[in-house]
C-alpha cells in the first residue's frame, strides 16, 4: 500500500490512502450507482472472484448525480477500505479494483463510450428502487418521469435505464454483442424489472432495438445481502486512530455476506463467482422474497416503529425487549407462512439469524436511514406478504401496525410533535395529503397514492388498517407493539 502526505483541515498531517503501482488486468465491468452498498458488496466479492478465476474485471464506477464520491475516492487513485464491524472487533480491508470513476452529468458522452467499449461484458447498477423510473406498484416504466421525458427528448440520457438503452444501441449499430445488466437492487424479480423497464423505454426510441435487446440480452436476477450503514465522519476518524492512514471514503460492513445470481451472462462472461462462494441459481426468486420480506420488511417496520418509538439504531430498537418480541412474532407468525424457502434453507433459523445481525451493537444502522424513500420500498418489502395473507385468511397485525407508522412518519411529525425530514421521492404529496385531514381518515387519503397501493388491495386493508392508525396515535408506537 502506498501512501502520501495531505494536509488536513485541522492543520495536522496524515498519510492518505493511495493504490499500490501494480498494473490493471483492465476494465471488464461499468458500475452506476457507486454508493456504499455496493463497495462493501459487490467490489469486494469482484475482486475475489478475479483473483480466483483470472481475467479483465476491474471496475470503472458512475455516479449519475453527485460529484462527491468520485471527489473523495480520485486523490486515493480509487482504493478505499471496507471496515468490517463485528461485535468483537473491526477488521480492515483495502479494495483496489475500482480503477477509474465517471460522473455522468459531466461527460454523459464518456460514460456512453465506456459502456459501448467490448472490452466492457456487464454493466451492473445499484441506483436504489427510485433509479429504475418505474411505478413500484406495477413494474413498469414511468413514461412521464422528468428523467425519462428527457431521455426521450435527445440521445444524451439521465436516468439508468436511459443509459443502458442508448448505451446498447451504440454497441448494436458497431455490430457488437450487448453488455449483461445486472441489478444489485432490493427489488423483487429485479432482473425482470430492469429488463421491462429498458425492453419499454427501447421501443419508444426505436423497435428494431428493442427486438434486439430482448433476443440478445442478458437480464440475470439477483439477490445481494450486507448490512452497510452509511459512513459518518467520526468513522473516518475512528479509521485513522486505527489503521494510520487517512481515507477519505472507506465503507462500513457486517461480517455477514450473501450473493445469489441466476447464471445468465451473455456468451457466459462473467467473472469466477462460484469459486469464491456466490450462489449461481437457476431462479433466484425464492431467495429474494426471502431476504425482502424476512430482512428488509422487518428492517422498515422496525424502523418507522423505532423511530416513533425514540430509537435511533436497529440496534438500539431491537436491544428493546419489546421490539425483539414483535420481530419474532413477525417473522414467525405473518412472513415465514407466506414464503417458499429456498431448497435446503431452514427459515427459523434464518429469523434467528436476522435478529442476531440486528443486534450487532458495532452496527450504526439509523432507522432513519432505513426509513427512507418509503414509498419506493412499501411494495415489496411490506404489501407482497399483506396480499397474501389476506387471500389465505391469515391476520397481519404487525405489518398493519408497519404500515400504520408508515404513514404517521411521512405526515412530517413525531409522537413529540418534532419535524420528521422525510426522505422520500413523494414526500410533499404524502405530507399535503396527511396534512388537511385528522384520524384515520389521513389512512384514506395515503391509500389512493396508486404508485404504492393498487385499488384493489387499498380497498380491502383500509378497514382493517383504520382503527390500527387511530390505536397507534393514540397509544404511541412503543406501547402498540406491545399489545400485539
């Protein structure tokens, strides 16, 4: 590792994180989306399966908004660490085969080229379930979303989809073999939902190239599974004091990882993933209702309860006693008897493997930032299993009561009457429809939102979810979860 001198904000000096002078194998994979998650996932299980296998794999990373992280990574020439935090202890981890980043909003026509290079076999993303410019509630592409209207208008796109599509087009008209899209999102089926979304915003350019897409691309599903609370400045301090090396971007990690992908590349590029321990399926669906309803539709009930209830953490809300109960009620009770699992997978054992991950005291979850972008996430983390259970006869009361502090939270107040900073990209039409109306009836205005909600299934939960909201305002999260 080498390393060079900085100077600090505070006038003090450290050593700042830079990559060794070995040579790249070159870049066989373009990333959108560069965010935490996927450092702490994706780049490290690459970089294993590289050295495992060999080949170009190496990877360049976008950002379709922001600047910030290619500014934070670029003087580190791209390393960073990735910090595992076990409730004994951290362990450091520098990862190196990010090798060039681009900000798309600056140089769209460089990210186009990049991604038309035949050198490039996968562009894979993790732009959150809003970068998919869908309608949650059905899957499909949202022709009026202001990144699609614009994408439309001109060949220089913005959203993701945009730039898979013109990006795809590039390699057809050189007479070149597409690029596998692999989604690393919390999406159901996601591989399917890229693919639809693309296949739609194709044909409303040009239908030859739509064709082509669908007879010679490659969509393969997946699940991916890790813990990744965002890294906050004292993180970063903390780093320094322990490793003697300043960097600016490290990621922070559970110890646990799972990666579950349908084995569908086209012409079979892909790096050795199967050596290093990815699970390469057939049908990946099983595993993903399993880590979307079992882990992250309790992670979102617990926290939007949590957070009412004055709990700053996963940690800290299931480290009360209360909400540990209600966790293993929900798995036990409304979740596990709405799954298939996945052959071989005992889901008790799994539900009591969560909640340990839960508890991890080294993990700085915020519900707040599980919390966000609700709106997005509702539909699969929360009403698959309501549906469900509805139509085999079984009560959900603790997903009616998550639902029910959903639309508390997104009303902008607490149970002390303190401002929420609702993080979601419906925020000011959940707040003014909360805001005109008392009681329950806020619980109809929120079920007409029809990109969460389809009329159907509104209309059936909104008796049983009426009088929960009404008991949830009056008794306050903590002493609602406890009468469950």
């Amino acid at each position: 590792m080498a390393r060079s001198i900085m100077s600090m904000e505070d006038g003090l000096h450290a050593e700042r994180l830079t990559r060794p002078g070995n040579m790249s194998p070159g870049i066989g994979i373009v990333h959108l989306g560069l965010g935490a998650f996927f450092r702490a996932h994706g780049a490290p299980w690459i970089a294993e399966a590289a050295r495992a296998g060999g080949g170009a794999w190496d990877i360049l990373g976008v950002s379709l908004r922001s600047p910030s992280v290619r500014n934070a990574l670029k003087p580190q020439d791209y390393a960073y660490t990735a910090v595992e935090l076990a409730p004994e202890g951290e362990r450091f981890e520098i990862i190196e085969n990010v090798r060039d980043m681009l900000v798309a909003p600056e140089d769209p026509e460089a990210l186009l080229s990049a991604m038309s290079d035949p050198a490039v076999h996968i562009v894979s993303l993790t732009v959150t379930e809003k970068g998919y410019c869908h309608n949650p509630a059905t899957g499909e592409l949202d022709p009026n979303h202001p990144d699609i209207v614009y994408d439309l208008a001109g060949e220089l796109p913005k959203s993701a989809p945009g730039y898979i599509v013109r990006a795809l087009q590039l390699r057809r008209n050189a007479g070149r073999a597409p690029f596998t899209v692999l989604s690393c999102d919390n999406l159901p089926n996601n591989g399917k939902v890229v693919r639809g979304v693309v296949l739609e915003l194709a044909r409303l350019i040009d239908p030859e190239l739509a064709d082509w897409i669908a007879a010679e691309g490659r969509f393969p599903s997946t699940m991916v599974d890790r813990i990744v609370p965002a890294t906050k400045p004292e993180d970063v301090e903390q780093l320094e004091k322990a490793a003697g090396y300043y960097d600016a971007a490290p990621v922070m990690h559970e110890p646990f990882q799972q990666w579950v992908i349908e084995d569908d590349f086209v012409g079979g590029e892909r790096p050795d993933f199967g050596a290093v321990g990815v699970q390469l399926v057939d049908d990946v669906t099983p595993y993903e209702h399993m880590k979307l309803r079992m882990l992250n539709g309790a992670h979102s009930s617990l926290a939007y309860l949590g957070y009412l209830a004055g709990h700053e953490t996963i940690a800290d809300t299931t480290g009360d006693t209360v909400f540990a109960a209600f966790a293993a009620r929900l798995w036990q009770r409304e979740i596990i008897p709405a799954l298939a699992p996945p052959a071989g997978v005992d889901l008790n054992a799994y539900a009591d493997q969560l909640l340990e991950r839960f508890r991890n005291p080294a993990i700085r979850h915020l519900t707040w930032q599980i919390a966000m972008d609700g709106s997005q996430k509702l539909p699969q983390r929360i009403l698959g299993t309501l549906r469900e259970n509805l139509d085999a006869g079984r009560e959900s009361p603790g997903l009616l009561l998550a639902l029910a502090a959903w639309m508390r939270y997104v009303g902008g107040t607490d149970e002390n009457g303190d401002p929420i900073d609702v993080q979601d990209p419906l925020a000011d039409r959940l707040r003014k429809l909360s805001d005109d109306v008392r009681g329950a009836d806020k619980v109809s205005r929120l079920l007409s939102v029809r990109e969460v909600f389809p009329a159907d299934l509104a209309k059936r939960i909104e008796p049983l979810l009426r009088p929960v909201f009404t008991g949830l305002i009056e008794k306050g999260a903590r002493a609602s979860v406890s009468e469950l």
